[in-house]
C-alpha cells in the first residue's frame, strides 16, 4: 500500500516541474526502481493511472528502470550483486555487506508537450 502514497508524491513532482515549463501535456514518466525499494511496478503504475486522471498526467506512461542491488563487504571491501535468494553475506569472505545501490525509487526525468506560443 506504501505505492499509493509514493505515486502521489511522484505525480505532484511530475506535475510541478511541467507546469514550470509549460507543459500542455505529461507524455511519460522516467522512474528508477531498485531491486530492495520495495516498489511493486504494476502497484505504481495502477494508482498513476488513477491518480492523473484529469490531470495533464493523464495516460503517461511510466518507463521503469531497475537498478539490481549491489553490495559491499566491510570486511574484505569486496563489491558484490545481491543473490537472488537475498543472502547478504560476502562471497569472498562470507562477511555481511552494507547496499551501495538497489534500495532507490526516484523520478530521473519527464517528457512533456508545451504550448509553443508560452
């Protein structure tokens, strides 16, 4: 449910930065998404649709980019991806590892149309 109000803040920032340009319409939405956010995309992507209706958000579409979640070893300093089976532990020594990249959820960019006469 954590998707809802991450969308909301996500389409008011949408929404402020193209009425900062002039935007007539919000086409698309670039979000980067890693792998331990927790951000489910279909979540997103569902309350987006609701939430811009009426909107000049209204049926952008979001292109997600995945971020897998990389770690590093405080013991060794061994940089690693996380295992598909989520295990933390270092490869090299079997040390746990602290997320360098993978827990992120952020608007990179936003594509627009504007009124060329503004």
């Amino acid at each position: 449910m954590h998707e809802l109000t991450t969308t909301q803040y996500l389409l008011k920032t949408a929404l402020q930065h193209a009425h900062k340009e002039h935007a007539t319409h919000i086409t698309s939405v670039h979000v980067v998404i890693g792998q331990l956010s927790g951000m489910v995309d279909k979540s997103v992507q569902y309350y987006w649709d609701i939430l811009a209706e009426g909107t000049i958000a209204e049926g952008a579409t979001i292109e997600f980019k995945h971020i897998p979640a990389s770690l590093r070893c405080a013991h060794c300093n061994t940089v690693y991806d996380l295992s598909d089976s989520f295990d933390f532990t270092c490869p090299a020594c079997g040390q746990a590892g602290t997320i360098i990249s993978g827990d992120e959820f952020l608007l990179e960019s936003i594509d627009i149309d504007t009124d060329a006469s503004v």
